[in-house]
C-alpha cells in the first residue's frame, strides 16, 4: 500500500490561456489532516479541481492510493474513494436529506458509513430527515454535504471552504466531527480561513500564494511563523 493516500507532484493547471497553478505539490497520509490556505483567489479550489478531475491538470502527476489519476473523469476519481464537500455545498434543493445522503451512495467492502451512522455523527439531520435540502439552515446543509460525502465511504474526504458562513457554535459542531473522522483514520484535505482553528485540529499545512506552495509545515511551526501568517494569510 503506498505510504500517501494521496500526492500531488508539480501539477499545472490553467484556465484557457490564463495559468492558475505552477508546480504545487501536496501529500496526505492515512489518518492525517492537512490543510491548503492562502488568500483568495490563490489556487485554492482549482487545486482542489485538478486532483477532482473537474478542471484538468495539464501537467505533473495525482496519484490516489500509489496510482496516478490524472486525466481521469472526475466520476471515476470519486469512484476510487476521495470524497469531496465543495465550496457552496451544492446539495440536492429539492431532494428531502435522507434522498441526498442516499443518492450518491457507494457501498464499499468493510465501509462503515451507512444512514445511520451519519446520523448518528450530525444528530440534526436525523430530526431533518424528511425536510427538503432548500429548508435547510446553512450549518444544517454543510453537515449534510459532509454527510453525503461519508455516505461515499472515502479514503479521503476533501473540504473545500469547510466553515463558510457559518455561525460559531455551527463551526465548532464542524470541527468537533472532523477531529473524530480523523481519529477514525480518515484522510482529509481541509480548505478554510479560521487560521488557529486549522493550526489547531490539522496536521500540516501548505500555503499557496499565486498558484505556487510557498511554505508547508507542521503545526506547531506554523503557530510559530508569524510573519509567515501575516505575509500569506494576512493574518
């Protein structure tokens, strides 16, 4: 089994003409939390496209589990087990919470994420079983994206703007469950601004700055840097 769910090697990856990512490189071990940060419109989410399949990398390697997926249809990487929360949650509006959890279920050998255990992690979506996805407040429909997500059984769970919007006590229920899937041995790639709350619950980090990794660390080298934070993420 190789020692990274998964890697990142150099990819490249433009829109049209217009060159987004130069050489960015990430690995993920099982059970490790990393994060991607830098300020908006960095290269954030189209790193997350790339190793999605959604927007594709032009150059350099994505390898899931030791095989390369660069180039493959974004169906097929997410069949292969890398489940993705996107920015915006893009949940099924008109769909009641246990069809979105249901819709795009994959059962896996030895998978432990089925209706209830995802409601046993979010309580709330239980109660909002039959509620439709637009009645949903927004802490309720990112619990739900994550949710859907599980309902995957992934290898590695990708979170793109995790805690978005959301009110406080909402943030900490986020982060409180993704502490537990982590402990769980799950992978998870985590983008979001809550800069001590990351520096807290992660791993490692790797900041992007105009599409390029300028820095990457553990944690407490990070809390350390702080002119690294002030310089790459005006903090």
């Amino acid at each position: 089994m190789a020692e990274h769910v998964l890697e990142v090697s150099a990819i490249e990856t433009s829109y049209g003409l217009s060159q987004v990512l130069f050489g960015v490189s990430l690995a993920i071990a099982p059970g490790e939390m990393v994060t991607l940060m830098g300020r908006n419109g960095m290269g954030k989410t189209t790193t997350v496209r790339s190793i999605m399949g959604l927007t594709l990398a032009r150059a350099g390697a994505i390898r899931f589990d030791g095989e390369d997926i660069r180039g493959l249809p974004s169906y097929k990487i997410a069949k292969l087990g890398i489940g993705l929360v996107p920015e915006g949650r893009q949940i099924f509006p008109n769909l009641t919470v246990r069809e979105n959890l249901t819709a795009t279920a994959v059962k896996r050998a030895g998978a432990d994420w089925t209706l209830d255990a995802v409601y046993e992690l979010f309580p709330r979506l239980a109660e909002r079983a039959a509620s439709m996805g637009n009645q949903l407040s927004g802490g309720e429909q990112q619990m739900l994206a994550i949710g859907r997500a599980l309902m995957t059984n992934p290898r590695l769970l990708i979170l793109d703007e995790a805690t978005e919007g959301l009110a406080p006590l909402i943030r900490a229920e986020i982060w409180r469950c993704l502490k537990r899937l982590k402990a769980s041995g799950l992978a998870i790639l985590v983008i979001d601004k809550n800069v001590d709350t990351l520096i807290r619950s992660a791993d490692r980090h790797f900041l992007i700055e105009r599409g390029r990794v300028v820095w990457s660390g553990a944690s407490r080298d990070l809390a350390a840097a702080k002119d690294i934070q002030h310089r790459y993420l005006g903090v």
